[in-house]
C-alpha cells in the first residue's frame, strides 16, 4: 500500500493526493460510440481490487447491464485496452453491484502484464480514519477511446465528502445503502475555490475510498485507505452520494473465490 504524507495546514490536497496515489485502480469503461466507426465513449466506472492473492474487477451492476445492444465493452485496465465481452460477472440486481475475477490466463492473452488493485484487508488498529471519503470515478463525457488511433482521452475525477451517512434519506432500487453528503452548488477545488462540478454520468461504478492516518513517532503523518463503498447515483434532492456498502463486496468476492480451483481458475 502506497502512502502520502498528510499536510495538515492543507488539508484539501489530501484529495489530490488520494487520486494520484491510488486512481491507478480505478478503470474506465467504453462503449463504441453509434455516430462514429473509430470512437468509443465512455459507459462508467469501475476498479481493481485484492482479495484472497486472487484479483477482481469491480463496478456497478447498472453499468454492464445497460449494455443490451451487442456492443463490445472495453475496459482501460492499468492503461492497457482489453474487452470484457464474454468475462463472466456475478452482478446481483439488489444490490445493484458486479464482480468478475481476473483469470491470470486471460490477463496474459490480452497484454495485462500488471494492475494495481486495492486490498481488501481489515485495518489496523494505528490507523484512524480521518473523516474524509473519497470518489474516483471517468465522467463520461470527459473520456473517449480511438479505436482507430489507439488514442485514449481519460480524465479522472476526484469528488470528497466528510460526512457518512448510514441512513440515507433517498430511496434507492438496491438494498441497504449507505451515502455521502455532497452538495454541488458548495463544491469547491484544493484551492477553496468554487467549481462546476457537472454531471456524475460515468462515474457510476467506482470506488469511494475513506482515508486514514497514521501517526508517526517523528510527529508528521501519512495516508492509507479503504474502501468505503461503490458509487451507484447521486440524490440531488437529498445531496446524497449513494453507495453499496464494502461489505457486501467483500462478501460476494469471497463467495465468488470460493468457485476459483487452486491454479486460478474460475470454476463456475
């Protein structure tokens, strides 16, 4: 785990700091676009997580699923295009989430020499959460793959919330979610500035991350973090960023390694 060390005089930057230390696991999904014969744009989000030494890829289940015209799926893995078409997704419509296991068989046929997911592990009891959740997320507008060129425009985004919410005020279609309060109109950058922040199409399907800290004895502080919850929609009634809890991951990974063999394979 790569950690940052904290700046406590600003204390925005951790933001920053979270999306350039661990948006290497995030991934960004493509869909060809029906205008162009080159282009694909962006579909959501999702992310590369350990657990058990195996590797999963994570999102959300609305984001594969909205996918029912036979167009390939791509997926930006580690900066690397490989499609998902055919990858087998246990993706439980009440909890509106998919996993897939990354067969080290398949990652080799398609190029995927290296990833860099986030582990899934409990926490040890020096570190102490610092109140501050991050979303990483590839809006959808902002992202797009030239399948022509091999040319790829990814910009990933970084929102924060400091405050958890356990009953969240919106009605969701996935059971027992857990949210972040977010309003956009006091949305501001690492600056204290105010921004646009748009819309969260594409965002659906990546990682809210809760940070925490680690004291160190020579006084100064660094950074780790752990998964919060998976990004499904935002409530703009409510201002709630609304997730499937990391537990219900973490269970349905262990459900899912259980049907893994021994050489990594996925046994069905």
């Amino acid at each position: 785990m790569i950690l940052q060390y904290f700046n406590q005089t600003r204390p925005l930057e951790v933001v920053d700091n979270v999306a350039n230390k661990w948006g290497t696991i995030v991934v960004p999904f493509f869909v060809n676009d029906p205008n162009s014969k080159h282009c694909a744009v962006g579909l959501g989000s999702g992310f590369v997580v350990e657990r058990h030494r195996m590797t999963f890829l994570v999102t959300a289940r609305h984001v594969i699923s909205d996918l029912t015209d036979g167009r390939p799926l791509i997926a930006n893995i580690a900066g690397t295009a490989v499609p998902l078409n055919g990858v087998p997704f246990v993706a439980p419509e009440e909890d509106d989430l998919a996993v897939a296991f990354l067969d080290p068989d398949w990652a080799k046929k398609q190029n995927l020499e290296r990833v860099f997911p986030l582990r899934l592990a409990a926490r040890e009891p020096q570190w102490q959460s610092s109140g501050v959740y991050v979303l990483l997320g590839y809006p959808g507008a902002r992202n797009r793959l030239n399948l022509n060129m091999n040319e790829t425009t990814r910009k990933l985004v970084a929102h924060s919330s400091s405050q958890r919410i356990e009953s969240p005020r919106s009605s969701t279609h996935f059971r027992n979610p857990v949210a972040f309060a977010f309003d956009k109109k006091e949305a501001v950058n690492t600056d204290g500035m105010p921004i646009n922040v748009g819309l969260f199409k594409g965002n659906s399907g990546g990682p809210v991350l809760e940070v925490f800290v680690r004291r160190e004895p020579d006084g100064t502080s660094t950074l780790s973090v752990s998964l919060a919850g998976v990004f499904i929609g935002w409530d703009k009634e409510h201002r709630e960023l609304l997730c499937c809890r990391s537990e219900v991951v973490s269970r349905l990974i262990d459900e899912l390694a259980y049907h893994v063999d021994p050489v990594g394979h996925y046994a069905g």
